[in-house]
C-alpha cells in the first residue's frame, strides 16, 4: 500500500511539473489497452471456434460443444415413413441345397406314409456360411522330350509363377479387408489364422493391394477423362500424415466419380498434379479456398453449409443482427428449391437476389466501423477486419456463386460429396494407422477412388475387385 501512495504523490508531483508527459503516457497506456482488448477478443473468437460453427473438424474440439445441428426439425416420427419397403431376406428360387424332411409311417396310427399322403410341402430356407477354408489347387506342369532331345513344358495357368503361392480371390479377400473395411495388419493376420489356418505375412497383404494398384492404372485414366467431360465436379482437400510429415489428400468427384491424389503441398501446383480441374469447364462446387479461384476455365459454386457454420458464428460470439438474417434467408432458399422446378424459381430470381443484396446492405451499415484508418501511435495501414467482416464481403463478391444452386438443378447445395470421399483418408487412419510410406498412401488412394466409383454405380466394392484382378476394372462403370 505505502508503494501505491508513493507513486501517486510522484504522478501527482510529475503532472504539475509536466503536464503534457502525463498526457502523452495517459494517451499511450490508452493505445495500450485498446490493443490488449483486441487481442483478447481475438482469442475469445477463436476459443469460441468449434465443428459446430466453423470448418474445423471435430477432432479439433477443445471442448464438446452443445449438440447443434444445422437441420430442421421435419415434424415425422422416427424410423420408417408410411409408404417405406422393408428389408427382409427374399426367398430364393435356386437354393444350394434342398432337404427333403418326411415321414415314413403315423406316429399316431402307426400306418405306413408315401406320396400319395403328401397333401403340402413347407418351404423354409435356411441362409448361412459354409465352413470356411482355402481350396488348394495343385497344378502338374508336364514336360516332354521330344526326338531332338528338346525339353518342352506344357503352358502354365496365367499368374501360377511359384511352387507355392495365394491366389487372386485370396488377394481379392486381403485388399476388400484392408482398403475397404480399414483393419488393420495385424488384426487381418489374426482372421487368416482364425479362418483359414494360415497366417499370411505383412509382407504378402502390401503384395495383394500394390498388385490391385496396378491393375487399376486403367481405371485411374478412365476416371480422371470421366470427370473431365462431366457438368459438375466437388473439391477439396485434407491434410494427413506419411511418416510424420504431413501430405494432402486431394479429390475431385461428383455422384458418379471418385478421384483421390496424394500430394506433398497443399496449393495449385497439386492441383496441376492431378491433371482435372485444369481442363474443366463445368461448374466447380468447393469451399471458397482462393486457390481454386486460379481455375477460370470454369464456372465456381460455393459450398453453403460452410457459409451457414460461419453464419452461425457471427451471430452467436459476435452478435452479428444481419449474419441470422442470412441464414433464415438461405435456409428458405434451401426449401424453395427442393419445393419448386427450375422454371418456376427462375421467374422469382430477382426477388430472391434483391432480398439478399438487402441483408449485405444491412450486414454493411452494422459493421460500417470495421475498415476505418488504424490511429494506433506506430502503426501503419488499415484496421484488421474481423471475422464478420470478412464473411460478409465475401458474400458480397460471391453472390452468384452462393445462390447458383437456386437456379440449375445439377448444382448442388453443397459440396459434401467432396467431404464425404476425401473423409476416408481421415477415418482409414483413425481406424487402422497411417501410413509409412508415400507409395503406401498412393496405394490406398487409388483403390478407395476405384471402390467409391464402383459403389457410385451400383457395383458391390467385392465384385468390383474381383474385375480389378480379373484384368476388367471398367466393366460395369458407367
């Protein structure tokens, strides 16, 4: 305390002494803390981020947010809606096996029973596995000397190169295990064991699925071309770690096509890599990352549940009156267009843009201070934006390509086809480790890109392998 009045009777003493020192270190602390506040608020912003209101993965979470949805509630009861066909088992018209269960005399009567007793036969089916176990094929490769004294071998089957070797249905079964399920190594030796009585090598899995990787360099031209004449293309990219340094994971597809790259960088030379965006010349859906904006070969669309997240954000931690406008408005939008044809919201686009173009009006006059000179002492340039800010003018410049998916039904709301395939890399990793290797994520990506696009068309990913090894990785796809 007694230092406290010292310095008051020296502040006091200084102020008659110098006043105008007094004021310039008053107007100097004022600087001081106006900086401070700042950058407390900046942190607050940022600890107030989460997956429930920005683009950060749940992972990320510092803590476990609320449960917050960006749907509606649709007014239906739970499970299935009147009019919904069950799933049940369907009898089979050419069963395996049939079992003819009878009766040869009356248990009551004692009398003997024949066909002419029969009056019904019940039918009941009964599906299971068999016992399983590998079928071992031993192939005896005559030779033969001829007149000469010539040594002949009669022809081996294709791909019978070893005294001892795994067939393709069996690398068939190690890479369905391992780049569709996720199980890891270990745990698919295990099942070899359990199943079959032998127990296969790390060494033979990673031969089965570089062995798929090859059969499939086909597909992988055939699809890159496929997306390349296709009207709409999703993008994005993740970020995931070969051997503790960190790679990206780039897609492109849409409802029909999966393609997965695997890049050291993040930005537009991977995209170059990949040889697609570059020569596309139909609408682009991605997440508003200014590299892609490189592209003006095509026409950009920007993914809106991104926007609402960010939306959500503004409202909520920075109490931003025009950002829950906004998603009310885009949330109608959203319901417009599932409720009404091309044609009908096409006569009502003026409406619709004017009512948005009157909410950025808005969001303007709420933050008309955000972009004023800086007159902090030292200091040079302009005030930094804040969040809402910089969402709103980014709405502003991309209006049309926020409202696109009102006024073409191909483009879509958002661009969660993107996310969904690019996630495998996320949950591969999370379930059965990374990689270690560059080749190893190569690997994968072109087997999960095969496996996506063969689900996309309705193929079964075990019957698309089986055309992988078969030499065919087309057939079927459209």
């Amino acid at each position: 305390m007694q230092g406290r009045k010292e310095k008051k009777k020296a502040l006091i003493k200084l102020m008659k002494a110098d006043p105008e020192k007094v004021a310039d270190m008053i107007l100097d602390l004022m600087d001081q803390v106006k900086m401070l506040t700042q950058r407390v608020s900046e942190l607050e912003q940022k600890l107030a981020l989460n997956s429930k209101n920005s683009s950060k993965p749940p992972s990320s979470d510092n803590h476990k947010p609320k449960p917050k949805s960006l749907r509606k509630k649709s007014g239906l009861k739970s499970g299935g809606q009147k009019g919904h066909k069950g799933k049940s088992l369907d009898f089979c018209e050419q069963p395996n096996n049939i079992i003819e269960h009878r009766l040869n005399y009356c248990p009551k009567t004692g009398e003997q029973l024949d066909e002419n007793n029969v009056v019904k036969i019940i039918e009941r089916q009964d599906f299971d596995l068999p016992e399983t176990g590998l079928i071992i094929d031993q192939h005896n490769i005559y030779q033969y000397k001829n007149s000469l004294g010539e040594l002949l071998t009669a022809p081996a089957p294709k791909g019978v190169i070893s005294r001892t070797q795994y067939g393709k249905n069996f690398y068939r079964w190690l890479v369905y295990l391992s780049d569709y399920q996720f199980i890891p190594l270990n745990r698919i030796r295990q099942m070899c064991v359990d199943l079959f009585g032998y127990s296969v090598s790390e060494d033979t899995i990673l031969k089965a699925r570089q062995h798929c990787y090859e059969n499939l360099e086909s597909f992988e031209a055939w699809v890159k071309e496929a997306l390349v004449e296709s009207e709409v293309i999703h993008a994005d990219e993740t970020g995931f770690k070969v051997n503790t340094q960190t790679h990206w994971m780039h897609t492109a597809c849409n409802a029909r096509y999966t393609y997965l790259s695997v890049q050291a960088k993040r930005g537009y030379t991977a995209i170059k890599e990949m040889n697609i965006l570059e020569r596309f010349h139909g609408y682009l859906v991605h997440d508003c990352w200014s590299t892609y904006f490189k592209l003006t070969d095509c026409i950009h669309v920007l993914c809106n549940p991104h926007l609402l997240r960010e939306l959500v954000f503004s409202h909520e931690e920075l109490k931003q009156d025009w950002a829950m406008r906004m998603i009310t408005f885009i949330e109608e939008a959203y319901l417009y267009r599932k409720n009404f044809s091309e044609e009908q919201r096409k006569q009502n686009r003026k409406y619709w843009e004017a009512e948005y173009r009157r909410i950025i009006a808005e969001g303007f006059i709420e933050n008309t201070d955000a972009n004023q000179p800086l007159c902090t002492k030292g200091k040079r340039g302009r005030k930094k934006k804040n969040k809402a800010r910089n969402l709103l003018e980014r709405m502003d410049i991309h209006q049309d390509k926020i409202l696109a998916f009102l006024w073409h039904d191909q483009i879509p709301f958002s661009n969660n086809q993107a996310e969904q395939d690019v996630r495998m890399v996320k949950l591969k990793q999370k379930i059965s480790g990374g990689f270690r290797k560059t080749q190893s994520a190569e690997v994968f990506a072109r087997i999960r890109s095969f496996i996506s696009t063969a689900s996309k068309n309705n193929i079964h990913a075990w019957n698309a392998l089986g055309n992988a090894f078969n030499g065919n990785p087309c057939s079927g796809l459209a």
